[in-house]
C-alpha cells in the first residue's frame, strides 16, 4: 500500500472540482478562514510554537465547506456565524471526524475495509474527498485552537447590542458516518448537555417557580397551585445546544378542563408581569430574558449560558387546569379525571398540559441508557427534519420518545443493552408506520367503561397509532408524513452507524409494531 497522501497530486483535478462547485459566499467565508490561518501560521514559522507543523491550510478548506453543507447550506448567509461556527469545531479538533463520499464509494470492498480503517484511528481525522488515503487532518491544532478561542469573543464576532454571534448547528462529527461501536462516545460527546449548566438551569428555574408561586396573583382570589417543570429538560432527555421546556403554571380559577381558556389574556399579562419582577430582583447564573412581544397567546423566556455560547433553554409559560391534584408517586389517577376530559375534548391532546407531571415521570423513571437512545433517535430525528424541510409536517418529537420506549421495552428491558440494536429497532418500527399500534394503560384503564369505549375507539383508528400514556386522546401518530421519516429510517439502516465490523446488518430487536 502507499504511504498516505503519497499521490495526492494525482487527484488535483478532482480536488479542484470539489471546491469549485462552491458557491460564491462559500468561497469568501474560505478566503477569510485562510487569511486568519495565514495569521496564526506566521506564529510557527517564528519559531513561538513549538512542536509538530499545523495542519495545511486545505483542512481548514475543507472544514469550512463541512461546517457551511451540515450548518446552513444557504446561498445568502452570515460570515460572522459561519466564522464562528468553523471556530468552534476547530477547538473541538480532538472530536473531529469528516469525509466525504463523493468520488469514493463505500460499496466498493477494497475502499470500503480502507475507509473503516481510517475511521478507527485517533482524531482529528479530515480526509481528502480526492483521496481516502489522504488525512489533511494531522498536525499540530493546539495554536490553532488556542487563536480560535480568542477571536470567537472578539468585535468582529459580535451582533449590535454586543452578545457574541451564535454559531451554526454542527457536530465534529457525522452521525450516519458514526461506527456503530462509537455510538456511546458520540452521545457522551456532542448530544449530551453540559452538566454544569444543567445545574444551572435547575437553579435558576426553582427560584422562578417560587417566585411566582409567592408572587402571582397576590391582590386576587386566583392561587397558584403549583408550577411543574416539562418538556425534554425536566425529563432528562434534552440535547446539547439548544432545548426546549414548559412550565405549566396550575391556577385555582380553573375548575374544569373546558374553563383553561377562560381570562387567558389577563392571566398571561399577570405571570409576564412577574416574570420580569424576578428577572428586575434576582441575580442568575443565566442569562435570563422574557420574551417581548406584544399580547402572546404564548409566554416564554429563554435561560442562557453565560460561558458557553450554544448552550441554552426556551421554556413556554402554560397556564393549566389542575386535573391530578396531589397525586402520590406512583399512584394511579382517580378515573373521573379520563372521564372527564374525554366529555370535554374536541380536539385530540388539547388538554395534554393538564398531565404534564405524568408525561415527565413516564420518561425520568427509565435506565440511563434508554435516555441516551431517546436522545440519540431525537438527533437523528432533527437531521432528517432539515433534510426533509418544506416537504411536510413529521410525527411530532415525543410521539418517537414513547416509540423508542416501547422498542426497549418490548425489545428485553435490558438496562445495559447494545445502542446500535436499539436504535436499528426504532428505525425499523418507523419504517413499519403502516401497522404502528403503541400504547400503555399505565395511567387510564378500559376497566371503566366510558375510558374503555374510548380506547378502542382510539385503537379502531387508521395506524399509525401511538397513544400518549398520560393523555388518552392524544395520538401522536396521526395526521403526519411518516412516509417521509421511513425513507430517512430505510437509508440509515445501511450507514456505519447501523451495521457490525465486517459490514453486516445490525439486527433489530424482535419488536412487534403493535402491542
């Protein structure tokens, strides 16, 4: 075999294809991505570094075109959140794992057995799409990094009112291009959230909930019952970045499900009148910031890091019926409550904040590992939502939670269970959308006889059905493109991240589509 890159000069044609497709904007964002390496270079030259030789200024090529064809893909874009974007994944070298395909296919044995090897050495691993044999990733990034992370806080990096530009949404790493033995480490790495500012949020969104608990609706018969943290964030399943939550905000003038909509408007001024209390009189760890906009059917806020840039929360403020009460862990709800909302709903779910505390608890009670699926089925999820942009709506997110909970449960609850076999049953469940029919009686029994007409009413429906545990008549399966989801599902099921080392199939759980 050849030494690597040894004939690289022999593919400058196709090299300089791949970069000429380019377009015009893309190739201004290189020239200022080189201008700025040019820079740190002259620092080596100068001999002020030590070590080994940075990498070529090809791999900052490169990179730059991976960050802008995972990040935006847009003709029209900004600079400044591009440069910022190739920043980041520049002190995140040690992560890095890009290739291409586009000359090169992985079809071919002999290609395909040289491709893997590459894949399994150390990172940061940047192979040229002329010539797999050619990783312009290797040198010495450490300067690199070390410049990068001090011009990503610098004016030319910085909107009007002075906050640092965002950076694109991008991983150093492709989740399709992923060994299905790296899942683990690519959860660990790019999907699960910063700790420290997970703690952060959890403190800062106790004092809120206090705060209005104490504070709203003082001079007013109205009470605030309790404040229930929701949504990914609450149930342990949220992504790295950015994520979103509720705080459902029980109030005492609701006596029945049909009256939640009642005084919305002076309900919602109120809370954002607190809202903005606590921000004038508390000092956080986030950054904290209502929302402004004039008379929202919606309130919310967002809590951001104040060290790491990508790293925040968008909660939604939901005022809501107290329909649990005090509902002891564990414990059944009363069966009037399903009787009662199935006589008072119209439209499917529209209540569902009413049982916010029993869609939480269904997932934060489950092993770590299956979090980490959920987490790792809501990434992909998210990556084929900007594949599949403008050509339909998908299932909604959680109604994939609850099939990724019932693919582990079906599949051996195994708390310790290989995360390839999972994920490749999800992607077969969906692919089989034509004969979903998931549901759990955890929380609402056909014992009684109107919850139990009602589901088979429900369960009679055109499938795909998967039923909400905590909310009857929420079925998260209709009315969606999962057409479109089971293409994406059928073409990952032949990517790295789903097949075993010598190319093979990972085989699914033996999983039924319906219960």
């Amino acid at each position: 075999g050849c030494q690597a890159g040894e004939h690289a000069a022999c593919f400058a044609e196709l090299r300089r294809n791949f970069i000429n497709t380019c377009p015009p904007k893309l190739k201004s964002l290189m020239l200022l991505v080189k201008h700025w390496y040019r820079q740190v270079v002259t620092q080596y030259k100068g001999g002020e570094a030590a070590g080994d030789a940075p990498p070529p200024a090809y791999a900052l090529e490169l990179l730059t075109i991976f960050a802008w064809e995972q990040g935006c893909g847009e003709q029209k874009f900004s600079l400044a959140e591009g440069l910022q974007t190739i920043l980041r994944l520049i002190q995140q070298h040690q992560s890095l794992c890009i290739y291409w395909t586009v000359n090169y296919s992985v079809q071919d044995p002999a290609i395909r057995a040289h491709l893997l090897c590459q894949l399994r050495k150390a990172r940061p691993l940047v192979l040229d799409p002329a010539d797999p044999t050619w990783n312009v990733g290797q040198g010495d990034w450490k300067l690199l990094a070390q410049e990068a992370a001090a011009l990503g806080s610098q004016v030319c990096l910085q909107s009007g009112d002075g906050t640092l530009v965002p950076p694109w949404d991008v991983t150093p790493a492709l989740l399709h291009q992923t060994l299905a033995e790296d899942l683990d480490k690519f959860i660990s790495e790019f999907l699960q959230p910063n700790r420290h500012f997970l703690t952060q949020v959890k403190r800062a969104v106790d004092t809120i909930c206090s705060f209005l608990k104490e504070n709203c609706f003082r001079n007013s018969t109205i009470k605030v019952l309790k404040v229930v943290k929701g949504g990914s964030s609450a149930k342990g399943t949220a992504l790295q970045g950015r994520s979103d939550a509720d705080l459902v905000v029980f109030l005492s003038c609701f006596r029945q499900f049909s009256e939640q909509g009642s005084h919305r408007a002076e309900i919602i001024s109120e809370i954002q009148a607190q809202l903005e209390a606590c921000q004038q009189t508390h000092s956080f760890d986030v950054k904290f910031e209502v929302s402004k906009r004039k008379n929202p059917r919606v309130l919310s806020f967002t809590l951001t890091s104040q060290t790491l840039l990508d790293q925040s929360v968008d909660f939604d403020v939901l005022p809501a019926f107290d329909a649990l009460g005090q509902l002891r862990s564990g414990s059944r709800p009363d069966p009037r409550v399903y009787t009662d909302l199935i006589h008072s709903c119209s439209n499917a779910g529209e209540f569902s904040t009413c049982f916010t505390e029993l869609q939480r608890d269904f997932i934060t009670s489950r092993p770590t590992k299956l979090k980490s699926l959920i987490r790792l089925v809501k990434y992909w999820y998210q990556q084929c939502n900007k594949t599949i942009k403008g050509k339909g709506s998908l299932p909604p997110q959680h109604g994939l939670e609850l099939l990724t909970v019932y693919a582990w449960e079906q599949g051996g609850q195994n708390p310790q269970f290989n995360l390839a076999e999972g994920f490749r049953t999800v992607l077969e469940l969906i692919v089989q959308y034509r004969q979903l029919c998931v549901y759990w009686t955890i929380n609402y029994s056909a014992e009684d006889k109107t919850i139990g007409d009602f589901l088979k009413m429900q369960l009679r429906k055109p499938r795909p059905v998967i039923l909400d545990p905590a909310d009857p008549t929420g079925n998260l399966g209709h009315n969606a493109r999962w057409d479109l989801l089971a293409k994406e599902a059928t073409v990952y099921a032949s990517a790295l991240c789903c097949v075993d080392r010598d190319g093979n199939p990972i085989k699914p759980w033996p999983v039924k589509a319906a219960v």
